[in-house]
C-alpha cells in the first residue's frame, strides 16, 4: 500500500548546480545533513509561521529566509537547520505536503546553507523556478480571479445603485 508519507530515504532530484564537489559527496551531504529546504512557501509566509511549523519535528539551530536579491523580500523559500539528522528526517517525512498559507510545501534535504545561499538566482532576482513556471499553483492562479470577481460584483451594485437613485431623483423631481 502507498504511503501517506515521503520516504526519507529517498532523494529528490534536485542538484544544487553550486555544488563543487563530486555526485558521490553531494548524495553524501544529502545523507547526513541536518539542513532542509522548504520551497513552494507563500511569499507572505513569516519566519514566525515557519518556526511554528518546523519546530513541531525538533529543535531548530538556525533558520533563513529565501529572499529576492533585488527586492530583499521573500521568494518563497527557505532553510531549515536543526541539531539533529532525526529531527531533519522527520521534516522530510511528514511535513512535506503540509499546507502553510494554502500553499502545498515542498520540504528537501540540502548539503548545507552557506552564505549567499538565501538569494534567488534567477535573473528577476527571485527563484529560477518562477521564471520557467507554467503550472501555477491554485492560490496564485485563483486570487486574482477571486479580486476580479469580487471587484467587478461591486462595480455591478455601484452602478445598480446610482441608477436606482438616479431613477428615485426623477421621481422626487416629478413630484
Ligand atoms: N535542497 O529543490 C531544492 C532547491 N531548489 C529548487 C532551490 N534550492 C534548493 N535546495 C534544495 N532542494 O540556494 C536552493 C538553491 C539556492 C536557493 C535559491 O534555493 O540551491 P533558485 O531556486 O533560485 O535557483 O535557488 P536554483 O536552485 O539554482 O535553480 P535551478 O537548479 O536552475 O532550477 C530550479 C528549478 O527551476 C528546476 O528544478 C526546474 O524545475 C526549473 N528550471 C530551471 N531551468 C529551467 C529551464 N531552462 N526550463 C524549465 N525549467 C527550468
């Protein structure tokens, strides 16, 4: 039967192109590092909001928000340090595919953060992913239709009720 949960063993497909070491060392990295990256975060996601979530699986050591390097706002990312390769396993397992802000998270091992490591390097300043994107997910696909619709219901009662004033002015006016 299929497991709700993500194996921990297994390893996502993503290679951190800056990695300089060998594919051997990066799968090792990958295999006793404490670090997680969480991607497909809200860009409104506090660092509060992520602390309260991941720390549910362990004590946190350190934690950094993905930022856009232009912008210095977040991009929807982040890292996750704990003290403990359990605690990281544990992430990996069940808070994978948590909903935070409506989003779905995404939660991966990583080699390790190192400075520089919070900026999206894509060429908007923002993630890589976001400029090749064309499966946008529900909330950022949905939200505008949502403000459109909502913003064109009120145009409709603002204008049903100027001409109903204006037809009760008419009246007035006549009497
Ligand atoms: N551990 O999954 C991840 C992960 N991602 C996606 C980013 N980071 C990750 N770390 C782990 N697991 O420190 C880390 C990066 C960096 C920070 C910001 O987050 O190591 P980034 O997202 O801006 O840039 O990184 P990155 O990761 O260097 O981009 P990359 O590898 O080129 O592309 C990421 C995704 O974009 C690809 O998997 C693919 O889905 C899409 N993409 C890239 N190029 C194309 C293309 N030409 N065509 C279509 N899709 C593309």
């Amino acid at each position: 039967m299929a497991s709700l949960f993500k194996d921990p063993t297994k390893l996502s497909a993503y290679r951190d192109r800056r990695f300089s070491g060998m594919q051997e060392e990066y799968e090792e990295a990958l295999l006793t590092s404490t670090t997680i990256y969480v991607g497909n975060m809200s860009f409104y996601t506090t660092e509060e909001q992520v602390y309260e979530l991941f720390s549910r699986a362990g004590e946190i050591k350190k934690m950094v928000m993905g930022l856009d390097k232009n912008s210095k706002t977040p991009c929807g990312f982040c890292f996750v340090m704990y003290y403990s390769r359990e605690d990281a396993e544990d992430t990996v397992k069940y808070i994978s595919g948590t909903i935070l802000d409506d989003r779905p998270i995404r939660v991966d091992f990583d080699w390790g953060f190192q400075e520089g490591r919070q900026w999206g390097r894509g060429r908007s300043g923002g993630q890589v992913r976001d400029e090749y994107r064309t499966d946008y997910d529900p909330d950022i696909l949905f939200t505008p239709f949502f403000n459109y619709t909502i913003e064109f219901v009120q145009l409709y009662c603002f204008v049903v009720l100027c001409l109903s004033l204006g037809g009760y002015g008419k009246i007035v006016q006549k009497e």
